[in-house]
C-alpha cells in the first residue's frame, strides 16, 4: 500500500470517528431533553391527578371542569382546548400544592416559629416575603423544579427591579437556604441549589453602601454644645417635657434608645452610686406592641452615677412629680412611659438645623462616648464595659478618631520639627526610645 493510501484511509477512519463521536452527543443531548420532557409530563400527570373532577367534553366544543370555589363550593371552567383548560388546572393545583415554594416557605416558616425565632423576625420573614415573593412566579413553582440557575435568573432579576443592600440579600437567601434545607429534610428534594449559587456576582449588583464620615458618625464639641443649648431652651419653652433630660443622659451614659426608654427608678443606685442597666424597651412588629425586656446583649452592666448624672435625674424627678407623670420608668409623660421611637424623633429633630453635619441618632452619642474615653487614655475594656459591646464590635463600629483639627496640626507639626531639626541628638533619642 502506498504512502498516500494509508494517509487518506487513516484521515477517512479519523472522519468516521468524528461523525460517530458527533452522533453519540447528538444521542446523547436528545436522551437528556428527552428525560426532562419525561420528568414534566411526569409532574404535570401528578397534578392532574390531584384533580377530583372529571373533565368533559360537550356538544358546544368547549372542554367543561370544575375547580373548588369559595365557602366550599365549586366553580366551572371551560376552554376551546383541552391543552388549556388542563393547563388551568395545573396552574390552580401547582398554587395550592404543598410543594409549591409558598407552601414550603410556610412549613419553613412554622418551623422557625417552633425554634423559638422571635416575632420580629417572624415579622421580617412576612415583609421580605412579601417584597420579594409575592406576585412572582417563583411562588407557586414546585420546589423539586428549582436549580442554581432558575435562583440566579429569580435574584438577578430581583436586583435589577429593586435596590437591595447585600445585608439585605444575605437576609434574603438565608431564608431561602433555610426552606431548601427543609425540604431536604422532608425527603422532597436532594440537594440545596442556594450552594452553588454565585454569591460574588450576586454581590456586585447589591446597591453599594455609603460609608459614614467619623463627623457623621459622632458628635464634636461644637455640635454637642449647640444640642445642649438646644435643650434647655425646649426645657424653658416646655417645662413639663422631660425628653431634654433624655437626651442629655444619652449624651453622658452612651445608652441605647431602649435602655433609655426602659430605665427605671429602681435601676438607680445612690448608695452605690452607680446606675443599674438591665432594662430596655423593644418593639414587637408582629403584634404592634412595646414591652420591657433585657438589654440587646442580655447582659446586665453597671454605669457610674456622676455628680451630674445624679442632678438630672433629680430634676426629672422633680418635673414628674410636680406634673403627675412620676411612673416606675424614669422617662414619662402624660400617657405614661415614653417609648423609644419618640426619643429617637427627638434627638433627630434636634440636630437636624444648622450647626450640624447630620441629623444625628441615639447610637450617634454612643459612638461619642466611646471614642472620647479611648482618647483620653481609658482602658479598652472599661469602655466596653461602660457601653455594653465586645470588644471588637467596639473597636469596628464605635471607636472613631475625634480629635480636633489643631490638635492633630499641633501634634504633626511637633513630628515635623523633629525631622526638621535633626542636628538635635537628645530629642532624636528620646524619639528612638519612645518607638521601641
């Protein structure tokens, strides 16, 4: 056989190879389309059996069924198509089925409540559902048909019609990943899509947060002055309000809003000298209502009661009594305690004119207060003693440089002369040892 022979035969048995190999794909992707179409008109079967109603057809040409009405009865369907009037009946039971998403999400949902999950959480569970859920086609859709790319479609899609926040969207598919596991426990589905879903990309579509200068984030001097004039003109104005003094004890203690809405007289300690915190006020979203419970870190701690501390104190007192708000709680009006939502209003209408670089918040005199005992040289732990937090929620979202302009011009330029002056041997030393 000839060398150009056996070139062309080995090419011809290549060619054959290759058409063979395509025609195996070929098999191949028509046996998975195939099973897919098996799987839905296995599942599109299950639903028509779930139907008790037999459907007919009549003289008119139109295909007649029932479905179940309200109050217990039933309702008729008709259609020119058998196609549709069953596909009717499938969207109706795949709604009502207890493997749709929605039902799944419910029986999740029961079971968190089980957990112990407290209302508000039950109550955000509701209203994210509600803004993310309801009305899309990922409610009713049977839970065994839901993979990693339905989810990421479903999620891109909610990030594009919303701004979410990736908090938000953390939140979102903790929720998710939680009625998935369920399932799997259940014996409903195998595996949880929300594992394979691509977070980092999820991520860069999230609406991007606006980081809070530490201006923002904290009173200066300057502005807590201004508040505080504030203050006692409300208090000249309106002497029977005892918010001011609420305010102002922020502004000395660093307490959380709740605290300071559930702090009673009991709480306080003139022999000790010192203020008891173990109360705080919370809202309960599901049922509208206030109650009184333990702080947000369940722990009790203990604050110093200051020669100016226990002097407004004295004065609410004094207000309260004179006025007949004096209750249990130390903050009162004349309908009793004043809840948290209208000390924190306050404290937002008070420092929204000018002079300020913000509207400023509760939590904003907590930051306050920690970052000026840390920069006069507190220890660490006190502080987070004091104000309640670990320490390293304290020293992430609580400890901010609030040393003032000259201050920071008078320390760089003491730094500057050093380099300035280096003929200057003693002061170069001394720099040396204070390094080491």
């Amino acid at each position: 056989m000839s060398a150009k022979r056996k070139i062309r035969k080995e090419e011809m048995y290549r060619m054959n190879n290759i058409e063979r190999y395509d025609d195996t794909i070929k098999y191949a992707i028509m046996n998975i389309v195939d099973a897919v179409n098996k799987i839905e008109s296995m599942k599109t079967n299950e639903y028509l059996a779930m139907h008790p109603y037999a459907i007919t057809h009549s003289q008119d040409g139109y295909y007649r069924t029932y479905l179940p009405g309200e109050k217990g009865k039933r309702r008729q369907i008709k259609k020119k198509a058998r196609d549709d009037l069953e596909k009717t009946v499938i969207d109706y039971w795949m709604k009502h089925s207890k493997l749709s998403f929605k039902e799944r999400f419910k029986i999740w949902t029961e079971r968190q409540k089980l957990k112990g999950v407290s209302d508000n959480t039950l109550y955000r569970y509701k209203t994210e559902y509600a803004r993310f859920l309801k009305g899309h086609d990922i409610e009713n859709r049977d839970i065994r048909t839901i993979d990693e790319e339905y989810l990421e479609l479903y999620f891109n899609k909610i990030l594009e019609e919303n701004s979410v926040s990736y908090q938000t969207l953390k939140e979102l598919l903790g929720y998710f990943r939680g009625t998935f596991d369920k399932s799997i426990r259940d014996g409903i589905i195998e595996n949880n899509p929300c594992s394979k879903i691509d977070y980092p990309l999820l991520k860069s579509k999230c609406r991007q947060s606006i980081i809070k200068t530490a201006e923002e984030r904290t009173f200066s001097q300057i502005e807590k002055n201004k508040l505080m004039n504030s203050l006692k003109e409300k208090l000249k104005k309106y002497p029977d309000d005892v918010r001011p003094y609420a305010i102002e004890l922020a502004l000395y203690t660093g307490m959380r809003v709740g605290e300071l809405s559930g702090l009673m007289w009991k709480d306080i300690d003139e022999t000790r000298q010192c203020i008891i915190i173990q109360h705080s006020e919370k809202y309960n979203a599901l049922k509208k209502t206030f109650f009184v419970s333990t702080p947000k870190s369940g722990k009790t701690r203990v604050f110093p009661l200051t020669a100016e501390i226990a002097a407004l104190l004295k004065n609410v007192r004094e207000v309260e009594s004179k006025y007949g708000y004096l209750t249990e709680f130390v903050f009162s009006g004349p309908n009793g305690r004043i809840h948290k939502t209208n000390i924190s209003r306050y404290m937002i209408a008070r420092t929204s004119g000018d002079g300020f670089t913000n509207p400023k918040s509760i939590h904003t005199a907590r930051r306050t207060l920690n970052s000026e005992l840390i920069a006069s040289g507190a220890p660490r732990a006190m502080c987070c003693a004091l104000i309640g937090n670990t320490e390293l929620v304290n020293e992430t979202f609580y400890t901010y440089d609030v040393s003032t302009k000259n201050y920071k011009l008078e320390m760089v330029s003491k730094i500057n002369q050093r380099t300035i002056n280096n003929n200057d041997n003693t002061d170069v030393e001394k720099l040396s040892s204070n390094q080491e």
